[in-house]
C-alpha cells in the first residue's frame, strides 16, 4: 500500500462499548493490529470489567455476545487495558491510527487514556478513518459489515467482537488500496482513449475547415482548367467572403478577358490578312503563268520560274487553310 511510504507502523483497532456516548457509556472490549511493511507484527485483543455495580444493555449483549459474566471472568481493568494498546505504538517514528468510524472509536480512547495520564500517546500518530474512504468510493449503505460484502472479502469476519473487526478493517484497507491502483490505471487509459479522440477530432475539424475554406479556390483552378481560349463560358466563381480569393478570382477573370481580347484580334489579323493576301496572290500566278505561256525564257529563267510558281502554290494553300480556319472560327461552317 502507499501508506508505507509515509508511515512505519499501521495501527488499525476497534472498540466495543455499553452504548454511543463517549461521555458517559464505557469501553468494554478493544482490539487492534499492528502492522510495519505489510506484515502483522502484533496484536492486542481484552475484555475490560465495568465499575463494579454497573451492567451491560441488553441490546449490546445480543449485538456483541459479550455477556457480564464474561466481563468479570476474563476482564481486565482500564489501565490493563489502556497500557495493552499503548504497547503497539512503542518505538514506531511515523505511526499510524486506523479505525472504521474513527471519530467514534477515537473518542472512547481518549476517554479510556485520559484518566490514567497516557493520552500523550496519541499526539504522534497521524488518523485515517477507513469509514470516510469507503464513503467516497460506495453508495450508502456504510456499516462494516456492507464494506466487507461490497468487496468480497469472504475470508473478513464481522462478529462485533473488536479484534475480528480490526482484522477485517485491515483487509478493507488493502482492497481499497489496489481499488485505488485499478482507478489510477483505469484514469490513464480513459486519459489516453480521451487525448486520441480528442486528437482525431481535432484533425478531422482541421481538415473540414481547411478543405471548406479552400473552396474556392478548388473552384477557381476547375474553372481556368476547363477555360479554352475563344470559348468565354461562365464567368469566374466569386461566391466566398473570403477578400484574398475575391481578388485572386477577379485577378483570374481580368487575365482571361485579357486573352480573349486578344485572341480576338489575332483571329482578326489572320483572316484579314488571308482576305488582303488572295488577290496579290493570284495576280502573281497569272503572272508567272503568263510568263511561262508567252515568254521564250532561258532554261535557267525556265527553272527559276517553276521554282516561284510552286512557291506561289505553297503560298496560296497556306492562305486557303488560314482563311478556312478563320470561318470555322466565325461559325461560317455548321459543325456536323
């Protein structure tokens, strides 16, 4: 138990009493245990004799089974009594008082101590009472007896009888003590199992809210991907509040209308200089033509003439394919 480590000696006991009033009922019965690293090292069990004339309730006899007779048979007076107890704290530095419902028990020392001039033997000890423990791991009921059964402890005897109960204390307390150990291990695993959660859950968030804050721009990149120049489909996604994707996005749209416009003036360039080219250009193969058909050239005039028509040719194919690719883009051509 964690006890040893703050204390030498456990010393664990129980009284048995004519009634509940410390002040005016008297001790008939005290027993106790001690206990140094676990280990029993003593016990004290005795009967004390009441003053002479005075008997015990009825009650207590049938809750007990100490009877009068027992008491003056094998009863000792107060200070045997008194002196028997004391004997188990002798020695120890940092001992230890554990009592079930201390504050009653403790009470009745004292007043059995105090008269014979030994009560200064309870100014070292420190006190646990075990009841108080119990209290904070069980629902009512508390007596002993329901301690002993909330933790099995079959092989714990609650006679009523004060070393029995003393006895049973003991085991009380080492159950409860490796309750404890259970606890702490239960604490950390639930600790652990609650940190993960709470982890994963902190980076599944993370990732929702990063995933719904990029939107838009997962919104915009699909747009400028599906974009072909010459084709002005929508315009650029805008639906956020966030300022920086705003910009980015008209910043995005300002580009595009940038190419369209001059997408459009190319296509403009090209098929006007097709439309301003074709008439050159076949005025320059008549001429050629006219040249070959009428003309007595050298062979080498020859040569260099056929030269310049199939360049012409050349010429003037390019120029069909450049006016050809203006009306498909003109939609002069219906698309079959």
């Amino acid at each position: 138990m964690e006890l040893w480590k703050n204390f030498d000696r456990l010393v664990v006991f129980d009284t048995e009493t004519t009634g509940i009033e410390f002040g005016r009922d008297r001790i008939i019965e005290i027993g106790a245990v001690a206990l140094e690293n676990g280990a029993e090292r003593g016990n004290f069990n005795a009967l004390v004799r009441l003053p002479a004339g005075q008997m015990l309730p009825t009650f207590i006899t049938e809750l007990t089974g100490i009877t009068d007779e027992q008491l003056d048979r094998e009863g000792v007076d107060d200070r045997a009594a008194a002196e028997g107890f004391c004997r188990l704290l002798e020695g120890a530095e940092r001992p230890l008082l554990v009592a079930y419902n201390a504050q009653f028990d403790l009470n009745f020392l004292y007043y059995l101590l105090k008269p014979l001039g030994l009560v200064s033997v309870l100014r070292k000890p420190r006190f646990l009472d075990a009841l108080t423990v119990y209290r904070d791991r069980r629902d009512y009921p508390h007596k002993l007896c329901n301690a002993i059964e909330a933790y099995g402890l079959t092989e714990a005897e609650n006679s009523h009888r004060a070393v029995d109960d003393a006895r049973a204390t003991v085991l009380l307390l080492e159950a409860m003590a490796a309750e404890k150990d259970d606890l702490l291990r239960a604490i950390l695993y639930w600790v652990v199992f609650l940190y993960l959660l709470l982890l994963l859950t902190t980076i599944s968030l993370t990732v929702w809210v990063f995933h719904r804050s990029m939107r838009p721009l997962y919104e915009l990149l699909r747009w400028l991907d599906d974009y072909t120049p010459g084709r002005r489909g929508a315009p650029g996604p805008c639906s956020t509040r966030i300022v920086e994707f705003r910009r980015l996005s008209a910043a995005a749209q300002q580009a595009v209308d940038r190419s369209e416009a001059l997408f459009e003036q190319q296509k403009h360039f090209i098929g006007n200089a097709s439309h301003e080219l074709q008439t050159p250009l076949a005025v320059l193969g008549n001429r050629i033509e006219w040249l070959l058909d009428n003309t007595e050239p050298t062979e080498k005039q020859m040569e260099e003439l056929l030269k310049m028509q199939r360049t012409l040719r050349q010429i003037v194919r390019l120029n069909k394919t450049l006016l050809l690719l203006t009306k498909i883009d003109n939609g002069q051509f219906p698309e079959s």
